[in-house]
C-alpha cells in the first residue's frame, strides 16, 4: 500500500450546516500540477471503488494516523463519497460514542489537524506529458482501503506549507505594525529551537541512509502502511517538525 496526503479545508460540524460531528472533506484533487512523487491523479480514478462501495453497503473507514491495528484509532466513516470537477468527496461523520472520535472532531473543529491523508493501491497508472510539458505519472485507477486525519503528512512537502504558512502569517502581522503578543515571541523562540532540531533529525537520518545503503527505500509503518522514500510512523524528523507546528 502506498499513502498521499495533503493540506485541506475541512467543512465540519454545526458551523458549516452539518450535523454535529459530520465533515465534508477532499481526500485527494485532479489538479494537474505533480506532487512530490511525480504523481497527479486523473478523473474517474476513484469512481469504480466508489461505485463498488455503494453498492455493496461499505462505509469506508476514517482513521487517525493510519492506525489500522487498533479499532479505538477508527475515528470516523464515510457516509457519501462522489468525484466532482475538484477531486474526490466524502462526506462523514465522526463516531461521537467512542471518546477518540470525539477528541478528533475536536482537533478538526479548532483547526489542530489539518491535514488528511489516504492509503491505497494503484490498479492503472501511466506516464503522460502534461500541458506544460512537464511528465507525469498519472494515476488512473485506485483501490482506497481508508483515510486518514493526520497533524502531519507522509508527504513532507506537505508539513513545510503548513509550517510556512504559520510562521508567514506572524511576519505578515509585523510589517502591517501589529505588535506580537508576548505568547507569539514565545512561540518563535521555541519555533527557533524546533527548527535546529529539524535539521539535526534530519543531518541525522541523511547520515544513517548513507551509512545503511537505504536510500530511496520504501518503508513500512507501524500499521503497516508504506510510504514511498517517507515511514508513515513518527520519526524524529516528524516529531521535530510536529513540535514546530504545536508551538506556533
């Protein structure tokens, strides 16, 4: 199995004309830019799984963190799934009776988590040349097994957005005069100390793939989900990261 994850909007709760604890979110987009593997994912891509899972009476399952070893981590279900012209939706709803589907609805309601990632396996994909002349390869067909909420994605390129997009927001405020509270600064500075630990996770991890010949390896989490070159499970480079974001 292989993962994607990226940054999105959840609609979800009473706030946006939901019932409590529903969501509507996009787990993936057809948007033809390519993202860090190379990937862009065609229209209709999903339709036949969708179709499939109607039919059959299967609610696909929402996890946190991709932890399919352990039912408490089972923190929510899809209730409708659909392609539109923007990518793939499901509509959901939390398991509010189980206290971590309560807590997550939590964390997506005050922003906490704000990214959504999904597993699966591609049954079509071919490489195309895309307007710009960029290639790609194109995802055609894919059977999802789940997705997932998750405060950081697999895809790392994912995880400096949601970085910059924090610490831009502060500097925005400075050049518009806006003095910081005394929370922010202390947010920065321990921002600062994130980040040199960032970078040492990461000089660290280099080190170890060189020394060990695993390069470009693909690893396996703890659920047993794979990643291609990035561990679903934490590592010290994600906790870092992680620690950064929580701190802003």
């Amino acid at each position: 199995m292989k993962i994607k994850s990226l940054p999105v909007a959840f609609k979800a709760g009473p706030d946006d004309g939901l019932a409590e604890g529903e969501f509507i979110v996009y787990p993936s987009t057809f948007t033809r830019t390519p993202d860090a593997y190379g990937d862009v994912v065609a229209k209709g891509a999903f339709a036949e799984g969708i179709a499939h899972r109607r039919d059959a009476g299967i609610h696909l399952p929402g996890l946190f963190g991709h932890r399919m070893d352990d039912p408490d981590y089972f923190v929510a279900a899809a209730i409708e799934e659909d392609e539109d012209d923007h990518g793939w939706r499901v509509k959901g709803a939390f398991d509010m009776d189980a206290p971590k589907g309560a807590q997550t609805y939590r964390l997506v309601k005050s922003g906490r988590v704000r990214e959504l990632s999904f597993a699966y396996d591609t049954l079509e994909e071919a490489q195309v040349t895309l307007d710009d002349g960029t290639k790609a390869n194109e995802l055609r067909k894919l059977d999802v097994f789940e997705f997932s909420f998750v405060p950081i994605g697999a895809n790392r390129d994912t995880s400096v957005v949601a970085v910059k997009s924090a610490t831009v927001a502060l500097l925005d405020g400075l050049k518009a005069g806006r003095v910081l509270a005394q929370k922010h600064i202390d947010s920065l500075r321990s921002a600062q100390e994130a980040i040199g630990a960032v970078i040492a996770a990461a000089e660290a991890d280099t080190d170890q793939e060189k020394a060990g010949g695993s390069a470009g390896a693909k690893d396996e989490g703890a659920a047993g989900v794979k990643s291609e070159g990035v561990a679903v499970s934490p590592s010290r480079r994600l906790l870092a990261i992680n620690q950064f974001i929580q701190s802003l």
